[in-house]
C-alpha cells in the first residue's frame, strides 16, 4: 500500500472507537479507494465494440449489385453530459455499498473492472438512397446487478428499413423482420415524384396554384410551421456546412441539416442530419459521412442473410393524400 493510500486508510481508521467499528471503517476505506481506482478507468468492452465495429456496408464487401447512398455514422448518448456524470457517481456509489453488504454476509462479489463512459451509449449508421433508406441503431444501458454487485448491460441492435412502400422493423439480435420485408428490401419503391418544400418561394406557390384546395392549405400550414423552426445560422461538420434548425420534439433541441449530394435522402427530404442535440434526450455527433457514394446493395437487407425469422406483411395500402406537381 503506497503512502496516500495508506494515509488515507489511517484518517479513516482513526474516526472509529472500536476494533469492529474499524473493522468496517477499513471494509469502507478499501470499497472506497477500489471506486476511486476504477473511475480512472473508462470505456467497456462492450462500448468499445459498439464504437469501433466496422460500418454495415464494410462488412458486406463490394458484392454483384450496389447502390448509390449518403451515408453517416452518429455517435453520443441518451442524456447530457453533466446528467450523465451524476447518474455514474451514483451507479459507483450504489456500487460501494453493495460491495460492503455482500461482504459483511460472506456473498460472493463480482465488481466491474472498468467503468462506462456514458449510461446510455448510442450509435446509428444510416443509408439513404433516392428511394429507400436504412436506419441501423445500437444502444447499451449500464445498471447495478444487486446480485453480485457487477455490472449489468443491456444491449439494442435494430434496423429500419423504410420507403413509400412500408417498414420493416428489423432486430438484428433477435434476428427478426416484421413488416414489409421483401426479397428486394425495397429496392423497387417508387421514387419520391418531389424533394423539398421547405423553401418559402414554394410554398407560396402552392397556395396560389391550389387556393380552394383544402389539402394544399394544410400542406402549407404545416410548411410554414416546420420552416420557422430554422434559425438561420450555419455550422461546419467534418467539412460540410449545414443548417441549424430547432427540433421541437426535444426540449431545447437543436439539428444540423446538410442539404449536399445529388439527391435528398428518402426520408431526409429536408438534408441529412450531422448532429442532434437537446438539453435532456439525444445527444449525438457526426463521426463520418460520405455522399453519392457505392455501396453493396445488400446493406438494405440485413434480414436476407440467413437464420432470421421474417413476418413479411406486404406493402402499405397508399392513401389519399394532396401531393403537389413537381
């Protein structure tokens, strides 16, 4: 035991009266400096592995078929920085004292050896094509397992495949697919007949060309209401300059759109997202993104690749809907 430590067990020791009470002051002293030893230790096995894995497409080489995609990785977490920091002290203090129960009644323990840099952890890697687009998201939840004081984890890894066809809803642990999940991941979906209407030129447009339209009116409604949310300021993201609007879903929320590339992402209409932030929710970053680029076509089908179990439903029934002329 080096000399701090040693200090720090004998100040420890000498606030007891009683060779039991010192007993456990030391028990104490030693879960402490084992919490103190460990917080310099971050990131997990786990961690590591979700935020260093390859991109899907990687995995899959260059294949017969490909297609062409803007792509982007995202990295962050669930919860801002400083609610995280809080939520760690008290996953270690929680931790603490389970060490010393278990041990005052003789059960065994299994403490973490490291510790997670956020609670909430997540990462998605997205692939839009001018007719589909695929969403793969991973998150991992730390929490204390009272049974042996360890670390327990619980892991997410899904994909959404979507277009004006449908959804696929795919868990790529579970290995299942539900939805519409056809053999061709919906690589024969229409492609949208219009890209973006957020431009106030336009919407104008569309109120004089359909004035007694009660769709067209709605449809402006609505375009007007999205559009205030834009700021107006601007912010460079691993090179590319996007446009900052405010999220309304989440509190304080804010999002970068890059509206580059030859085309807008399926369910990007409005520009890829580089980066969300809020001030308690979503959290997450660009850490790369690469537009009008080749990709294996097979990225759209991860539930093709053998051993899962798929609930085809077919494709959605269109409804009536006002969609303006391009």
């Amino acid at each position: 035991m080096n000399t701090n430590v040693a200090r720090k067990v004998q100040i420890l020791l000498e606030m007891g009266c009683t060779p039991v009470r010192r007993i456990y002051l030391f028990a104490a002293a030693c879960v402490c400096l084992w919490l103190t030893a460990m917080s310099a230790q971050a990131t997990t096995e786990t961690e590591n592995k979700m935020y260093h894995d390859p991109m899907p497409h990687a995995l899959l080489g260059t294949g017969n078929a490909t297609v062409t995609v803007h792509k982007k990785r995202l990295e962050g977490y669930w919860t801002v920085s400083s609610i995280n920091a809080s939520e760690l002290a008290e996953l270690k203090a929680l931790t603490g004292k389970c060490i010393q129960d278990h041990q005052k009644n003789g059960v065994p323990i299994n403490p973490p050896k490291t510790w997670p840099d956020f609670l909430h952890g997540a990462r998605t890697d997205d692939y839009d094509a001018i007719n589909r687009s695929i969403h793969y998201s991973r998150t991992q939840l730390y929490d204390l397992d009272l049974r042996d004081c360890s670390l327990m984890e619980t892991k997410s890894f899904t994909a959404s495949l979507s277009s004006s066809l449908g959804i696929c809803s795919i868990d790529l642990i579970e290995k299942t697919a539900h939805g519409f999940c056809d053999a061709t991941a919906h690589g024969n979906a229409p492609t949208p007949r219009r890209r973006s209407l957020l431009d106030k030129a336009k919407i104008d447009d569309i109120e004089k060309r359909w004035p007694a339209s009660p769709g067209a009116a709605a449809l402006v409604a609505t375009m007007r209401q999205i559009l205030a949310n834009k700021t107006g300021d601007r912010k460079t993201i691993l090179g590319f300059e996007c446009d900052m609007w405010k999220d309304p879903i989440n509190v304080n929320g804010m999002t970068c759109l890059y509206t580059g590339g030859s085309f807008r992402g399926r369910h990007a209409p409005e520009g890829t997202s580089l980066e969300m932030t809020s001030e308690y929710g979503i959290n997450m970053h660009a850490i790369e993104a690469v537009f009008d680029t080749q990709v294996n076509a097979a990225v759209f089908a991860p539930y093709m690749a053998g051993g899962f179990t798929i609930n085809n439903l077919g494709p959605q029934k269109n409804e009536n809907k006002f969609t303006p002329a391009p």
